[in-house]
DNA sequence: AATTTTATTATGCAGTTGCATAAATTTATG
DNA sequence: CATAAATTTATGCAACTGCATAATAAAATT
C-alpha cells in the first residue's frame, strides 16, 4: 500500500466529535465508560481507552468531568439506576392486585436486562470500589435502600392484601423487614449464580425457582 | 532524632528475609497478597506492594512465581479454599443428627471467620477477574462446585432422615439440587448484605435470619 | 464579520507498573 | 573450605497512567 495515500486523505480527523452539546457528550462518555468497563474491566478502563471507546480523545474527559474517579462514580449511578428502574417498570401497573405486583417484581430481577452478562459484570466491577470509595460505598448504600424500600412496600401490601382474605395473623414491621431481607438475599443471590452458568437453559429456570423460594418464604403463591 | 544514629545502625538490612525455605516464603507471599488486596484493593495490590507486606523486595514475586497474574490466581484459590475449609470444619461432626450438621453448616456461613470485613472484601476484589480471565474463572467455579456439592448432600441426607421420621413424600434429584440452588443462593445474598451493614447486631440477626429462612425453604425446623 | 465562549485535540510530563537482568548473599554439597 | 546451587536484592527499562497545559476548532454572541 503506497504511503502516498496518507498524504491524500484531507483529515477525516473528527468522523464524530463535532462538537456535541455538554450533556449529550457527557452521557456518551458515561456510556462509553459502561460498555469499555464491561468488556475489558476496571482495569482497562483507562481514561484513554474510554476515549476511545467514546470515539474521542482522552482530553475530553477532564474537561467534562473533573477526574477519572469521578467518571467512574457517575457511571456507577448510572447503572444502579438503570437496574432500578428496569426493576421500576416491572411494578409499574397500580391497577392489578398486590401479589401479582410482587411477582412482576421477583420476575423482573430475575431476567433480562438485570440478568444479563453485561449488568452482572459492571456489578462485580464496580463492587470492590464500594469498600475503598467512601463516595462509592454511599452510592452502592441509597441504591440499596430504595430498593429494599420498595421491596418492603410490596411485600407488605402483598401480605395485608392476603390477610384480608384469609385472615391470617398480622405481621409486625420486624417481621416485614426480616422477609424483606431474606427475599433480597435470595434474589441477589440466585442473580449471582444463575450469571456463572452459560447454559441459557438456567435462565429460565432461575425464575421458576426464585418464585418457588420466594412462595415458600412468604407463604403465599407467586408462582403464577 | 540525631541523624548519626542511622550510620551507627550496622545495617539490619534483612530483618525478615534471612533465606526461608522456599515453601515457606511462598506461602508468606500468598498471605501477603491477601492482606495487601483486603487493605489496598486489586488495584492498589502491585508487586512491589505485596512484596512491602512480606517484608521482602519485589523481584522475590517473580522468583517464587512466574507472574503477578499467577500470585494472584494462587491467593484467589487460597482465599476460596479457606473458606471451604471453614464450612466443613463445621459439619466434622459425623455423629450428630444430619439436620444439625446442616444447621451447623448454615450457621457456619453467615457467621465468622466467612462473615468478615476481610473476607469480602477479598471475595468482592477477586469475583471481577472472574469475568476476564479464565482460569480465575475456573477457579470459582471448581471451588463453587465443591460447594454445592457438600451442600446437596446435607440436604439430602437432612430431607431423608426426617422423612423416615414423618414418613414425607420424597424428593426428585431436581428437587435436592433446586433446593441447593435456593439455599447456597440465600446464603450468599445474606452474606453480601451483611457484610455492607457496619453495626454488629446485624451480625447476630444475620444467623438468626438466615436459619429462619432456610426452615421455610426445608420445611424443616433449622433453628436450634 | 468580529469576538467571545465553549468544546476538542495535541503534546508532554512525572509517577507508576510489571518484569528482565545481573549482582550479591545465603545455604547446601562435595 | 571450596564450589555449586538456591535464594534475595539492586537496578533499570519500556510501557502505561492520570492529568496539566497550550493550541485549535467550532459554535454562540455581539
């Protein structure tokens, strides 16, 4: 190949820098940050690298965030609320009754797009940084609690909507809690697991015995 | 201080590499690693970091193993097989009934040494390496595996022994491993959540929750 | 159209990293 | 005790890292 060619080409230099507004470069290098996290990890996520993977030059970067450490704390809101609200949605219809609304929730958590080889991997990623950062373990910490908050909220309408059928015994905010707890445990727990397994024959069984445990502990059918 | 003193010092250079046997300082190297990791992080765990720990100078790293990488694989399956270790010492016990080794089993996995600041924080610096390379992958799962298994048979030999006692229907294969599944997966997420609270009474709820749950999940009486 | 503001690149620097290599030191062996 | 083998240090290097800084380029403002 001559070089001469080299000469000729006139400066393709910015196929997409064209200037974009702050904002809208500042969530592609939030994502950017994301995709290059997942596939090469924390440590690879170099700020050149994110550059490149943002189609840019490393420059950019601390022009539109202070520091390297700061990019990354963004983006490790970014996800946690991505989940949350993936989550979110799951819940989102006020109109069927409470244990249905529980179980969309169980559902979701154990599918697609929160399982998935991407989510659980930025997860892990980001997780060691929550025990070093004390910013990071303050945004690992209010991500949990809501959603530990709108896990009690479902359980406890799921329970006190059953009780007033069967008049059961009630429950106190303990024992709320303490179901909260365990559901959580359960279902991050089977997420964690079911993302080792490759054979995509387990996904769906994660579902089926995450509602299986999850009816068992809340002595209530959610299997369907 | 006078700064004399230090030429009086008739040189302690090496305090502590006075020439181990190379087994020795192998295994000072590994437990240097993890120290070094649960204090510094993955990232902050550099060869002349690790090498600070042992007391000794990087170069020794490459001598006793070929790579960091390796070091690190090394200290990844010393940590996971400590570990291991810790769950079965609990259930050493052959004569006791196999509900109370299960109980025991149980107990043993959300409570010290496996409950521990050091301990996850370890498990969470290593589990992204898991992603990348695999090797470390095979690590976990080999390790996970052994796991399981040890698991599966608590549970089997705890369903059966009750059975004779309740004449209980019995169990399908799926059946034991669905049920592993559910409890390795419930311990796990407990263990994770626990270890992010910093005040100690959770420590105490954690077993008792953990112990509650499981009886949902055996239909058994785990408590005590 | 001129100028100011904003966004982007280009370049470089000081510190760190893993690792190689040679020298030194300690232990084992004859 | 001499020599060889095993262990440890010392030194350095090439690559990489985050970040600063100045130069450019594009957009906004006037």
């Amino acid at each position: 190949m001559p070089k001469l060619q080299k000469l000729k080409q006139q400066r393709p230099k910015q196929l997409k820098p064209k200037r974009e507004k702050s904002e809208i470069r500042k969530d592609e290098l939030i994502e950017a940050t994301l995709e290059c996290i997942a596939c090469e990890g924390l440590q690879g996520a170099t700020v050149r690298k994110v550059a490149e993977y943002a189609g840019v030059t490393n420059g950019l970067i601390r022009f539109h965030f202070g520091s390297k450490d700061e990019m990354i704390q963004v983006a490790y809101q970014r996800l946690l609320e991505g989940i949350f609200q993936s989550s979110l949605t799951a819940v989102a219809d006020d109109k069927s009754p409470p244990r249905q609304r529980l179980r969309q929730f169980l559902k979701a958590n154990l599918s697609p797009p929160i399982v998935t080889a991407k989510t659980v991997v930025l997860w892990a990623n980001f997780l060691p940084l929550t025990y070093k950062d004390k910013q990071m373990a303050f945004i690992r910490r209010a991500a949990n609690a809501k959603t530990t908050a709108l896990f009690e909220d479902l359980i406890e309408a799921a329970l006190s909507s059953e009780r007033k059928i069967r008049s059961d015994k009630g429950f106190s905010e303990q024992e709320y809690r303490h179901l909260a707890v365990k559901l959580n445990s359960l279902i991050d727990g089977l997420w964690l697991e079911g993302s080792m397994a490759e054979n995509s024959s387990y996904k769906k069984e994660l579902v089926e015995i995450g509602l299986d445990a999850a009816s068992d502990l809340m002595a209530m059918n959610l299997r369907e």
